[in-house]
C-alpha cells in the first residue's frame, strides 16, 4: 500500500493535511487551511513538488544562534 493524505478537522474553521507512509507513520504534518478548497490545492502542490523536487543538503551550515 502507498502511502496516503489524510484530511482532518482541527476545529469548526479549521483543516489539517497528514502524510503518512505505507505503514501508517505519519511523515508530516501541514499548517491549519481555513478552507478545504486550499487544502486540496496544497496536495496537488504536494504531489508535483515532491516527484521533481531538489534535495538540499544544509548540515554543513552553520548553526542559528
């Protein structure tokens, strides 16, 4: 089984995204969507992003103080 995208109700006026892997791991977690409309655009953006995305390393930075 892939993986999937979970919507949920934080509250009355509020959505949330959850990304969880092929064992139900949850990958990550999105910012409260006041509209679910803009949350389903956030998983198509999602999608798109994530099969051409760069990877970026940054451990060789230094730390924020």
């Amino acid at each position: 089984m892939a993986g999937r995208f979970e919507i949920y109700r934080v509250s009355d006026e509020c959505y949330r995204l959850r990304l969880t892997d092929s064992n139900g791991n949850t990958v990550a977690v999105s910012p409260d969507f006041k509209h679910l409309g803009a949350l389903k655009d956030g998983i198509n953006a999602l999608r798109e992003n994530a099969a051409t995305g760069i990877v970026v390393d940054l451990r060789q930075q230094p730390l924020a103080s």
